[in-house]
C-alpha cells in the first residue's frame, strides 16, 4: 500500500452529483497494490490515525487528529501503485485488481473508522475532481 497524506484545510472530492468535504483534517489518497492484505491495511489505518501532524503552540508537529479535532477524508487512487520509471507510459502491473481492491479499500475505511470515526471517502473507480487547500505544505508518503 502506499499513500500520500496531506495535511489540510479543507478538502473535498466530487463526482457528478455526489460530494464528501471535510475541514481541516488529513486527505489520504490510497494506492492497493498486489500482495496488500487486511494487515496492510490495518497497520496503514493504525499510522495515520495515530500521526501527530499538527502544530502545538510551540510550532511543532506534536499533536494529532483527535486534539485538532481534525477529519479524514480517504480516496482511492490505484495510480500510486503504477510506475514512470521506463517508457513514457506508465505501468499498472504492481496495482491491485478492481474487483479485489474494492473490497479491501472498504475493509480500510472501516478500519481507519474504527480507530478515528470522522472520516469521510471518495467514489471507488470513478472519474473525480479532488480539492484541496495544503496546510504547511505538510505532505507524507506512507509505504509498505
């Protein structure tokens, strides 16, 4: 799995008609790739939920989502297990299958909620617009 976590201010995604904002909080995109599994996962919801990101009032990244009172807004985006590293198109030989990437892209979700309830998703396999205000800029990539 890898993942990139935004510190923001807001962010929010859309898909057509439907939209999930949150205020400030984390954006996560999440890649599943071939051979991810529950742990995965579970570690990944564990890490994120528990990061301290956010300023104390001496400036440092020493507090985390429930002291802020932050949100998680989570979308999955298969293009973080793809590779630019030969030719000029990229390659999708390390992302996980749909089908399989679903139902395990729900098992985080669920897994994220149970260690941090305010967490809203965007729309599995659907052409989205993404929003976002970065806060810092503070921006980690998460992999394992």
């Amino acid at each position: 799995m890898k993942a990139v976590i935004q510190r923001v201010k807001r962010a929010s995604v859309r898909c057509g008609e439907l939209e999930a904002a949150i205020g400030p909080g984390l954006l996560v995109l999440a890649g599943l790739e071939v051979g991810d599994t529950e742990e995965t996962c579970a570690w990944a919801a564990a890490k994120i939920a528990s990061l301290r990101v956010f300023e104390d009032g001496d400036g440092k990244l020493n507090l985390g989502l429930q002291e802020v009172g932050g949100e998680i807004l989570a979308i999955s985006q298969f293009t973080l297990a793809g590779s630019i590293a030969r030719g000029r198109r990229p390659s999708f030989d390390q992302a996980m299958a749909p089908d399989a990437a679903r139902v395990l892209f729900r098992r985080f979700l669920d897994l994220l909620k149970a260690q941090y309830p305010r967490v809203k998703s965007g729309f599995f396999q659907e052409h989205m617009e993404v929003e976002l205000i970065n806060d810092g800029p503070v921006t980690f990539i998460l992999e394992r």
